[in-house]
C-alpha cells in the first residue's frame, strides 16, 4: 500500500495530520438520475477511515472477486482549522485548499447493503477506496464555486462536472456537516460525484483534471 499524505500544488508535504474523510451522497442530479435514487432534502453523509487515503499519482488498487468498482471524481476540500456548528464565514476560513479525489465504490456490494438496510462502509471505506491528488490553495482559487473537473479512461470522457451544478455548494455542506459532528484539522470532504460512473478495470488508463491547475494519468490495477 502507498502512504498518503497531504501534498501541495508543488507536490510538498502540507503540515496538517491525515485525518477522516466524509463523503457527500447524491449531491449531483444528473447522477441521482442515472442511479435512480431518491433527491435526498439535506446532505446524504457517510465517511471513509484515513485508511482509505492513498496518493492519486500511484497506481489505482481495485478489490478482486467482489463485484465492479466504479469510479467517482469529487471535489475534494482539505480543512486546516477545527469546525464546529460554523457559520459560512469561518467555514470559508477554516478551507485550506482544494483537490480531487474517487470515491471508489463496490457497486453490487452496496446495492445488498442498502436492500438490507445497512450501512455503506464495506462498498465505499475498504483499503485504497479514495485515491486523492494535491490540493491547490484555495488563495489560488478564483471561486469555489466554479471549478471544473473531469475524468477520463482509456483516452475517452467518463465523468465531467463543475462544482456550480452541487445540489448543495460547498460552504454550506461544511456548515451542515458541522452542525453533525465536528471537522478537524487535516479531515477532508469529497463533495459528490457528477453523472458517468461505471466499472474500472485492471489496465484501464484514467486521466483526471482539475480546470487551469493540473492533469493527473494513472492506471488501474
């Protein structure tokens, strides 16, 4: 496994602890759509252990034997200072930058666990399950609030989306999911995933971008 931590846009580590991931459901429509899941009325939130983290510029490990793992790119926002019943304010404040990240989901698996009625975590927080790349500044940023990304494989456009399309934008969902549980310093948040996930596969070459600051290319095994 590769050890994961925190880089910058120049690939220097940034001084804050890996800490856990919480992850955003359904906060695209499109990819409600395409799933035929219910339009949730608040977020729909579920986290990743910090052993789920590994470095986007190495290698994609998928589970074998367990059914297909589909990609999700997300947003993915690196807090710096401790969050608690914010306001958007501090919420903007406490942001320490922005990457990408996938949200590696074992489809069938989850499927079974939400006809049974159970959580998610054996589908989504699973060893690798969210390779994640640098974080840009946010100062580098123009606007949270439009940030283009996209992913493709084997040369071909699987998912695009920009941040302006969340059902729920990126201040406020810091604001709710700190009025749940406490944000600290070095936690992340993947923001949810735009439409056009579908199966990974050993040897697939994925290319994901964040707009105007980096193009990452990397491959499944």
């Amino acid at each position: 496994m590769f050890e994961y931590k925190h880089i910058d846009s120049e690939c220097k580590k940034i001084d804050l602890p890996v800490g856990k991931v919480v992850c955003v459901g359904r906060n695209y429509l499109q990819h409600i759509k395409e799933l035929d899941n219910d339009v949730p009325s608040t977020p729909l939130l579920f986290n990743k252990p910090s052993t789920a983290l590994v470095p986007l510029n190495s290698p994609v490990v998928i589970p074998k034997n367990l059914g297909p793992c589909h990609n999700e790119l997300e947003v993915a926002v690196l807090i710096k200072t401790r969050l608690c019943q914010t306001s958007i304010k501090d919420a903007e404040a406490a942001i320490w930058g922005v990457g990408l990240g996938l949200d590696l989901t074992l489809r069938e698996v989850q499927n079974t666990l939400k006809k049974q009625g159970h959580p998610w975590e054996r589908a989504k927080a699973f060893d690798c399950s969210c390779p994640m790349s640098q974080f840009i500044a946010k100062e580098q940023l123009d606007n949270l609030s439009n940030i283009d990304f996209s992913l493709s494989v084997n040369n071909e456009l699987r998912q695009q989306g920009n941040s302006q399309e969340m059902l729920f934008p990126i201040l406020k969902l810091l604001v709710n999911i700190s009025n749940t549980f406490t944000l600290l310093p070095g936690d992340i948040v993947m923001t949810g995933t735009p439409k056009g996930v579908a199966a990974l596969l050993v040897d697939d070459h994925i290319t994901i971008e964040l707009n105007g600051h980096f193009s990452i290319r990397t491959y499944v095994v």
